[in-house]
C-alpha cells in the first residue's frame, strides 16, 4: 500500500516528459518564408521578422573551417543594411531581440550540432575592446542535406537592452563536432557588411530612446507655456 501514491503519480511524469517541447532544428527550407519578409517590419512588434535578409545558394565556398565571425550593422541610416527599412541608428536606445538565423551551407559539412554567441561591439564598433557585451548563446542540431539555404530558429529568443552608441554584432557560428562550410559573396557584395557570409538574422527591436511625438508636442506647449505665464508677470509690474 505505501507505494501507491508514487505509482499514481508514474502516468502524470510520463505524460509530462511526453509533452515536453523537442529542441530547434537546423533544417533545410527557405529563409525568407520561414521567419518573413524585410517589408515586416521587425519594430512593429512582428516577432516573426528579418533584421536582414542575405541568405541564398551561389556564389564561392568558403574552406572548411570551424568557426565563423562575421560582423554585421543593422544600421539602416548608413545604409550598410538595405533590408532593413527601419533600422536602429546611434542615439536611439531600445530592446533588440534574436530569434534566429538563417545561412548557406554546402557539401563537405561535418558538424551535427552549431553554437552561436552574439556579442554587441560597444561604442567602438570594433570586436576586443572592453565594451563588448555578449547578448547570448545557443546550440542547436544541424539535419545536413545537399547544398541549400538553413533555417534555425531559436527555441527561446535572445534579447538585449541596447544602449543607442552604436551598431555592429558579432556573429560567432561554430561547428562543435565537425566543420561548418558555407557558400560565399565577396564582401562587397555583402548587404550589410564584411565577412562574405550570407547571412539573415530574425528578430525584432523596440525603440526606448526617441520621445514620442506626442510627448514632444507636451514639452513644447509646456515651455510655451511658461513663457507666456512670465511675460504677462513683467508687464503686469
């Protein structure tokens, strides 16, 4: 008799496990249709959106390698990411989020399994100064097939309270059991910077530095307003 409650309860632990939400993939699919297009605009609260999207077959191949770093600004106003309509530009704090990438591997691909760490290049711009922050990192299984576009989604997105100074990520793609090996572009024909990866981020970002219009307009009649209240003050003396 003492051993009923736990048998009672054995249906409700398998069931739990049961249910339990199996870990990403990286799969074989099509970047775009998978996280959206770049005319959803990410700060529109589109979860589902491309920061930017570079991802497509063609071009070089990269030499088999391990590690990848390629550096990416999702910076519309300079123009370095025409993808991104919208984009974040310095001055103009706010929330970014990861939910997933999206790249061309190749044959000769060995690895099974992928690592990724972000990290935000600080006010410098440039990896190794002591402003680099690591937004974060996650590992996936890669399901490799013939030379295509890869779709990896996060299982919990990555997000991080950027502070408006400036706009490169790093991007730190590895293979943790084998090489990774890419199709490639010169890096002049990279969208959004250097690296001659085709890369596309998921993700979406908020905006916490820019007054709202409306708050502006409150300020300017709330100084207007103050003028008024003393120059009738000065002639009334």
């Amino acid at each position: 008799m003492k051993f009923t409650r736990p048998l009672l309860l054995l249906p409700i632990v398998v069931a739990a496990l049961a249910c339990r939400a199996p870990a990403a993939t990286i799969v074989a699919g099509d970047v775009t249709d998978s996280f959206g297009n770049e005319n959803m605009m990410p700060d529109a609260g589109d979860a589902a959106g491309l920061l930017f999207d570079e991802a497509r077959t063609g071009g070089g191949d990269t030499a088999a390698a391990a590690v990848f770093n390629p550096v990416r600004s999702l910076d519309a106003v300079s123009g370095t990411n025409d993808n991104w309509a919208d984009g974040l530009s310095p001055g103009a704090a706010g929330s970014v989020t990861f939910t997933g990438l999206g790249f061309p591997l190749r044959g000769g691909t060995t690895a099974t399994r992928i690592g990724l760490t972000i990290k935000y290049l600080g006010a410098d711009g440039v990896f190794g100064g002591t402003d680099d922050e690591v937004v974060g990192s996650v590992s996936d299984d890669l399901n490799f097939s013939p030379t295509s576009e890869y779709v990896w989604k996060f299982d919990a997105p990555l997000s991080f309270d950027w502070d408006g100074l400036a706009t490169n990520f790093r991007f730190e793609i590895s293979g943790l059991d084998g090489d990774l090996r890419f199709k490639s572009r010169p890096a002049s024909e990279s969208p959004s910077g250097a690296g001659g990866l085709p890369l596309s981020v998921g993700g979406s970002f908020t905006r916490t530095g820019v007054p709202e219009p409306c708050s502006l307009a409150l300020a300017a009649f709330s100084v207007a307003g103050v003028g008024i209240v003393a120059l009738r003050k000065r002639r009334s003396r």
